[in-house]
C-alpha cells in the first residue's frame, strides 16, 4: 500500500477509525479470479485526514486507474487550499471579503458548495451551521494537533459572538457574488469537506470509467459500487471504553451509501479534568457534551457529513426531528455510558450488532412542543471551570 502525501505540511493525521473496512478491503491485492478484477488501493491526506481510496477494477486497466487516481489527487490537493477555513486559500479570501463588507465573485463550484451548506444548515435549523468559524477559533478548534488543554475561552466572549447569531441565511448571493449581511461570519467547512471530497473524488472515478470504489475519510466512507459480487462491508466501532470491544456492529453497505459518523472525543480539548468536544452548539457557544457519537447514512457524503455534524447537536432529544428534517432515517447514536438509540431504519441495517438500542420514530417535533434550549444542554456558568 502506497502513501502518497499530497500536503507537504505538518498535519495531523486524524485516525478517526469509528468505522471500519472489513472484509480485506484494506489489502490492495485482493484478487478475484473469476472476474479479473482486483482491489487497488491509494492513500491521499486532505483536511487532516488520510483519505483512502479503494477501487475495485479490471486488471487490464492499470494505465487508465492510474490517471483516474493522478485526477483525483490534484482535485483533492486543489480542495485542500481551496476550502480550508484556516490556511492561505480561496475560503480564506472569502471570509476575509465577507468581513470587510464586501463582495466577492464566486466560481460555480464555490456558489453551489456554499448554497449547498446554507441549505443544508437550513433543513439543521442551524445546527449544523458552518458560519461558525469565530467561535471554532475562539475555542482554539482550529489547531492541527489534537488533543489541546488549553482552557475554555472566556464566557463573555462566547456571549459577544453569540449576540451577533452569526447564520448562513446571511448570505447573499447576487449572480456570481457573494456578500454578507452579518460581519461575524467566518466561514469554517470543517463538518462537511471530508463528505464533500469523498463525493468529488467518487466522481472523477465514475468519470474515468471506475464505477466500483469506497473512499474512507478517517472513517466515514462513501460506497459506491459494489467489491465484486459481494458488498462492501462497514464496521461501526464503539466510541469508548464503556462498550466492551471495539466493534459493535457492522452495515453491510450499498452502492450509493455514504455511512459517516460524527464523535465528541477525538478533537477536544481538555482542561482541569473536563473535555470539551470540537463540535460546537451554536446556539450556546458551548461543545456538545450529551452523544458521544453519531453515525448516520445519507446517500452522498455531502449530505451524510453535515448531517453527522447536526446529530451530535441535536442530542438525545431532536436527533429525530433532525434526521427527519433532512428526510433520513437511518442514524445509530451512542452515549458515552452506554446508552444507545436508533431509528427502525438503521435497527433493520445492522448486522452482527452487540446493540441494545431503543428505537425511536423519527417524527418532527411538533411546533408547539418546547425545544430544549441550549442551556439545559450545556454547564451552567458556576459549573465551569
Ligand atoms: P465533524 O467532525 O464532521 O462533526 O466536524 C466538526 C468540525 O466542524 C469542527 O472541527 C469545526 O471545524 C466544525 N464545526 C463545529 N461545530 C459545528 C457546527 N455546529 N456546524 C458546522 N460545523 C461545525
Ligand atoms: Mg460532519
């Protein structure tokens, strides 16, 4: 297995292994000799994740994979400077326009990835809400070495950038510009560019006549395809120690899957003995703390990373109405004591599950039902270090 690093910078490299390949997907020799077709593998790092792309192929069109792989390493490489919220980039001078007050002249691609993220922040009702990026930095989110102790940052700073609700609705998009009612946005993709590339980097195969591929992002994947005649298999790992083993059940995956997953400790910060998790209610400023994590199956990576993203916000009470709101209906979500809830969907994808969930109808939550608000979610000031 060849690693290819496509950044020549220091990154971390985030090994977020909540999902597994089985079934020696992670062998690029695997053979069959019935179909002279074989698995090839090629490793990318893009985001501070290594990007593994698995592609199942007819031996006798090495050259032509090979170009398809060049293909999707310059996109990728592309991406990586193009949409990462804290280097030099194209997503940078965004935010940086966006702040000043002025417009900026969007390529296609950037107008509809960034249409795409408000809608779907929309469908989240703003839990995933990737305008976020101040307050990702105010909590210091945007490092690349994991795990930080650095400490929480100070509570009338989280309430400053709360007052000014920093939303994707406002954007304004004027032809090819785009401009920002609201001068807090800073726009930080990091809960949807893994899905995304995974989605781009499944089409240049499609397009170069490779249909049948997985792309694990630090594991969340996109299936596309099947491994010959049998199909790609997805192991769901537990999120910590309290599940006894590691892997507690496995989705054998269809074509047209994206099975992504979303955890509270893996990026955090930790500081006089509590961790605060990377992924950041924006409703209260605070990280979310109640799901340790949550994996959900959307039919393409853009959607099912967003989606991961929004689930851990919502927690134990909206995670249907969440889910329901983007029309998906399979999403597992774990407890860090053991507690575990899912849909009838997803109760019916498991296989050789160790899970004792309860099922839960994914029904909206009724308008005149009071949400929970962020703060019975969060520590109360006097709690807080
Ligand atoms: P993920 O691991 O896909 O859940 O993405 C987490 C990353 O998304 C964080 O490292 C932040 O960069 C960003 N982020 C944190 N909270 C949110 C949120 N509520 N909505 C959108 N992006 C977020
Ligand atoms: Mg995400």
């Amino acid at each position: 297995m060849r690693m290819r690093m496509i950044i020549n910078k220091k990154m971390t490299l985030w090994l977020g292994v909540f999902v597994l390949l089985l079934g020696g997907v992670g062998c690029a020799d695997t053979s069959s000799e019935n179909t002279g077709e074989r698995l090839y593998s090629r490793q990318y790092l893009v985001f501070g994740t290594v990007l593994d792309v698995l592609v199942w192929a007819p031996e006798n069109q090495q050259q032509a994979l090979d170009e398809a792989l060049l293909a999707v390493e310059q996109r990728l490489n592309a991406m990586h400077h193009q949409w990462h919220a804290w280097k030099p980039g194209r997503l940078q001078a965004i935010n940086a326009a966006l702040r000043a007050g002025r417009s900026i002249e969007l390529t296609e691609e950037e107008r509809q990835l960034i249409q795409r993220a408000r809608a779907l922040s929309e469908q989240t009702q703003g839990r995933f809400n990737p305008a976020v990026g101040e307050l990702v930095h105010l909590w210091g989110f945007h490092a690349d070495e994991f795990p930080l102790h650095s400490p929480p940052p100070d509570a009338a700073a989280i309430e400053q950038w709360r007052s000014q609700h920093p939303d994707m609705q406002n954007l304004v998009f004027e032809g090819k510009r785009l401009r920002s009612r609201n001068r807090a946005i800073w726009l930080d993709f990091g809960g949807i560019a893994k899905g995304y590339a995974t989605d781009v980097a499944a089409a240049i195969l499609r397009n170069h006549g490779f249909p049948n591929s997985i792309i694990n992002a630090g594991g969340d994947v996109l299936v596309s395809g099947k491994k010959g005649l049998k199909p790609w298999r997805v192991a769901v790992r537990a999120p910590d120690g309290s599940w006894q083993g590691e892997v507690v059940a496995v989705i054998p995956a269809k074509a047209g899957e994206a099975i992504f997953t979303s955890g509270n400790y893996q990026r955090y910060t930790e500081y006089n003995g509590t961790r605060y998790a990377h992924i950041l209610d924006p409703r209260s400023g605070w990280p979310v703390k109640a799901v340790a994590s949550a994996t959900v199956i959307a039919p393409d990576g853009t959607t099912a990373d967003a989606a991961a993203t929004a689930l851990m916000v919502a927690g134990w009470r909206d995670w249907p109405a969440v889910a329901a709101g983007l029309g998906l209906n399979q999403v597992l979500m774990l407890g860090a004591s053991g507690r575990c809830e899912m849909s009838a969907a997803m109760a019916q994808r498991l296989s050789r599950s160790r899970l004792h969930c309860q099922v839960r109808p994914l029904k909206p939550v009724a308008a005149s039902e009071p949400r929970q608000s962020a703060a019975q979610e969060q520590p109360k000031p006097q709690e807080r270090p």
